[in-house]
C-alpha cells in the first residue's frame, strides 16, 4: 500500500490554504505586487530583539513552564487589570500564537458533532480546526455590511451548539464589532448557555478608537485570545496568548502539556519587552494606508470601509464569473490579492491587504482600478 492510503480521512476533509496558492502562483512572477501577505510590514522591535537574544545568550532555551514564564503571565494580567479591572477567577495562559489558542481552546471544548458558531466571513483556521476535531462549523452570512446580526444568530444555533466565535478586528474585513455588538453576542451566548470566543488579535490596530472586546461583557463564559504576532510584527515568532474562566484554561494548559509543551522560550522574553513598547506610529502609518486605499477604490468597488487591522474586503465588480476568476485576472496583471472563498462559503469578495509600502499600494490600487472595468 502506498502511503497516500494510510493519511487520515480528517485531514482530506482539509484543502491546502488558498493563500499558500496564490503564494505559489506568485512565486512565477517577476517583481509582483504583494498585496496578499497578511503580516505587517515592519520589524520586530529592538527592545524584543535584544531580549530574545540576551535570553538565548543567558542560557534561558529550555523548556518553560507549560502555562509560560511568571514574568510574562504577571505582566499580562497587569495589562488585563488595567484594561478591564479585577480578574477574578480567570486564568492566563501563553500560548503558541493565537492560532495555538484557537486550537487548544476547540479541542478543550467540543465534542464530535458539536457546532461552534462563526460569522461569515471568517478567519480560516476557525473551519478547518473544527472539523479537524470531529466538530460542525455553522457560518452565519453577515453581507453585505460584515456587521453582527443577532437574529442571523438566534437562527443558526442548535441544540448541538456549544460555541461562538467572534474576531474583531476582523481578517478579512477589517471590520471592528461596536460595544453594543459585543453586548448583543454575549447576551446570546448567555442565552443559550454558550462559549463565546472572543480573537482580538488585531485589537491594537484599532483606527477610529479603542477596539471593544467581548471580554468585558460575559467574562464568565468568555475566552479572550490576544497574541503579538499583528501588533509587534512577531508572526514568525508564535507568541499570543489566552485568559478565560479558570476551568477552560486549565484544560488548555493541560492539552499544551501534551501538544505544543509551551511557546518557545526565548520569544516570551522578548513578548515582555515587547508589551512595552509603543506602537504609535505603525496605527498612524495603517491609518493613512487606509484612507489613500479607500479614497483610490471606493468609486471602483463596493467597498466596506475597514476599522481596524490592515484588509479590505471589496466586491468583485460585475463581469467577472467568481473572485477566483477576478484573482487569477489580478495575477496575470502581476498583483497578488487572495479570493474571498479561503475566508468565506461565497466567492464573491477579495481580500487586500495594505500592510505594503505606499509605492506597492499605488501600483496595486492601480491594476485594480484598470480590472474594475472587465
């Protein structure tokens, strides 16, 4: 038998990243226009270079405590504090990124054949990460505005539903849930006896304002995940964590023990000096890109304006059969932009990302107005 017959069914049931397509069709081109990446586009901080290195310097490469060092977690809750004010009974966990929280906290809570609720669209882990845990994604349709729609809600859950999934800043759309949005899904987690979910991975990214978090609204029920990869650069560096009611991130902890061990231990050190450091003038930069990409394909597109992160999320223009189709049009004109199908059950969107230099911009802004007209 050939080992192709011996790969399990649950990891059939996954397609290869659309993005990592569009990656590899990328890799053809000459001098393209990248804006597909979904990572900033400035560096690590010094001040979290200098402590990663003196870490690996000091001999600190071994593993960590599973729930990562009590410096990091002391200045987490700190942060915690201030932002939201006692803790109460609620733990902190460093994880392996924000995808490793995702991941740990749906394996900590679903059952097969539970169903976690996800706004569409969505991030594209939260499908493939449910189903690789024998759980049922629901996607609930938020076209064409991306906004929280209770009753879309109300009418998508189930006996079998155990959990809702709320990102916000939104991948791909930027958009930003408002206070009474999050109020109105932790009043249906509450309900209906819900976890609720809460990625706020992008919650620093934040242009009109202080993201509202899902947090402060039912955090009895509520698993807040928060990383450093968006708002320090550190993508490659895996590095995010959780905080939620004691008996979820204890079986967390306890799935890491077995799973990741911890995260890597000289990128904690450099997360505490990074949770220092002021990232002002990266918002700024985000928040110009924004208004020269809004300003230069509002006319062109329908278009959401973004919150927060760095995406935008336009309608594929008439004339075109799918995004897909728009997507590969786009790559023959040597832009890379990803389809709305990696992110969403419609195939009817793309994905910016203006996490590029303005010059990229301009050249990408102008293909797309050159495509708009098919």
């Amino acid at each position: 038998m050939s080992v192709e017959s011996f790969i399990s069914q649950r990891c059939h049931a996954v397609d290869a990243s659309g993005i990592r397509k569009v990656f590899d069709l990328g890799a053809k081109l000459t001098d393209p226009i990248n804006l597909s990446i979904g990572q900033p586009d400035f560096d690590v901080p010094d001040a979290a270079k200098a402590a990663a290195i003196e870490a690996i310097r000091s001999g600190r490469n071994g593993y960590t405590l599973t729930q990562g060092i009590p410096e990091l977690r002391a200045r987490i809750e700190a942060a915690l504090i201030d932002e939201f004010g006692p803790l109460g009974d609620a733990r902190v966990l460093v994880t392996s990124g924000v995808s490793g929280g995702i991941l740990l906290s749906l394996m900590a809570l679903l059952n097969p054949g539970d169903e976690v609720v996800c706004l569409d669209p969505y991030f594209v882990i939260y499908k493939h990460a449910v189903r690789l845990l024998g759980g049922v994604p629901v996607f609930v349709d938020t076209y064409p505005d991306f906004r929280l729609h209770p009753d879309r809600i109300e009418a998508a859950i189930t006996p079998r539903t155990k959990v809702l999934i709320l990102a916000s800043p939104s991948n791909p759309t930027g958009v930003v849930l408002s206070a009474e949005e999050m109020k109105q899904a932790a009043d249906i987690a509450e309900r209906h006896n819900l976890i609720l979910i809460s990625d706020e991975i992008y919650c620093q990214l934040s242009y009109d304002g202080t993201a509202p978090s899902g947090w402060r609204e039912a955090r009895h029920r509520t698993l807040l995940l928060r990383g450093f990869s968006k708002s320090a650069g550190m993508t490659g560096w895996r590095l995010g964590y959780a905080a939620g009611p004691r008996p979820l991130i204890e079986a967390m902890t306890k799935l890491q023990q077995y799973t990741f061990v911890c995260a890597p231990s000289m990128v904690q050190y450099a997360g505490l000096a990074a949770m220092d450091v002021d990232i002002t003038v990266h918002v700024d930069e985000f928040r110009a890109r924004r208004k020269f990409v809004h300003g230069a394909l509002r006319d062109y597109y329908e278009i959401v304006r973004p919150g927060g992160g760095f995406y935008f999320f336009p309608k594929v223009p008439d004339g075109y059969a799918s995004a897909t189709a728009f997507v590969e049009r786009a790559i023959e004109n040597g832009l890379l932009i990803i389809p709305g199908n990696v992110f969403s059950e419609r195939d009817t969107h793309f994905r910016i990302s203006y996490a590029a230099e303005q010059s990229v911009l301009h050249r990408g802004c102008d293909v797309l107005r050159r495509l708009a007209r098919p």
